[in-house]
C-alpha cells in the first residue's frame, strides 16, 4: 500500500489483496484485505508454481533442460522456502 501522493514515508511492506474497486467523486477506491500468513504462503507458491511453469515452456521450446531443470529447482525451492 503506498503512502499518500507526494509523501516520503515508506509504504505498507504486507502483502494485501484487492477485494473490490469503487467509484469515489472523481476517483477510485480499492477495498484491500491483508493475507495472513497462509495467505502470503499460498500467493507465494502460485507465483512459484506459475515461474516454474513458464521457464518449463521456454527450456521445452529451447531444448535446454538438464542443468537448466536443476537450477530452476533451486530458484522455485528457494522461493517457497523463504515464507515458511
């Protein structure tokens, strides 16, 4: 979450998800929900699972597998690793 336009104060660090966005007089609101520590853990295992998934279609296209799986492990592994 940012702060306000204009401001030097460092933002909302915490991971939130946007519910639902609304019309306010001339501009937006976003109604946000702060994910909980299952919540970061899953968000954070989607983007793995998603990373993993589109290096596989490019080392498939490439024929780069070998040395190129084993490190993708490792990248993914570590990623997970870190929320838990």
């Amino acid at each position: 979450v940012l702060p306000e336009r204009g401001s030097s104060k460092k933002g909302d660090l915490r991971l939130w998800q946007v519910k639902a966005i609304h019309k306010a007089g001339d501009g937006k609101v976003a109604e946000l929900e702060l994910l909980g520590a299952a919540g970061v853990r899953e968000e954070t295992q989607r983007r793995a699972d998603e990373f993993r998934a589109a290096a596989l279609d490019a080392l498939d296209a490439t024929g780069i597998q070998n040395r190129a799986m084993d490190y993708l492990r490792e990248i993914t592994h570590a990623m997970t690793r870190r929320v838990r």
